[in-house]
C-alpha cells in the first residue's frame, strides 16, 4: 500500500507551502495523478482524511483525478481561506 507514503509526502509538501505562503485554512487538495501509477483514490482519500496535519490542512478534503495514461502525480492548487 504506497498510498499511505504518497499521502505522507503530499501533507509534507502541503504544510512546508502552507507555511511560506503564509495561507489561511486549506479548503480542498487537487490531484492529478495518472491511472498508471496504480494508485487508489479511494484508499488515497481516505489515508489523507486520516493522516495527522497541521490546524491549517485538518479540514482539507482530498479531490482527485485520474488522468489517462499518465506517469506523473502534482499537487494541482491549494484553495484556501484568508486567516
């Protein structure tokens, strides 16, 4: 299950960017990931739900995309509230 250690390296790089942004609370996480990774989404929003986060990133929902074929996965954007 790979899904747990892309989700922890996905809050990591959410946090650090929350943090240098200095953003508000984070509303949604938007995901690309292609169908050729064998990821999931099911089991990957359901790691992100439960994963440990910061205040900023603790009500964040996780909304992914599968694209066809693709090898890559990228944070997409970050909507967030002001402070």
């Amino acid at each position: 299950m790979h899904e747990l250690q892309l989700i922890e390296s996905l809050v990591e790089i959410l946090e650090k960017a929350a943090v240098s942004d200095d953003v508000g609370n984070v509303e949604e996480v938007r995901l690309e990931v292609g169908e050729l990774r064998y990821v999931v989404p099911e089991i990957m929003e359901n790691c992100f739900k439960h994963f440990p986060k910061s205040d900023k990133l603790k009500d964040a929902k996780l909304i992914m995309e599968m694209i066809p074929g693709g090898k890559e996965i990228m944070v997409k954007g970050i909507e967030y509230t002001e402070a």
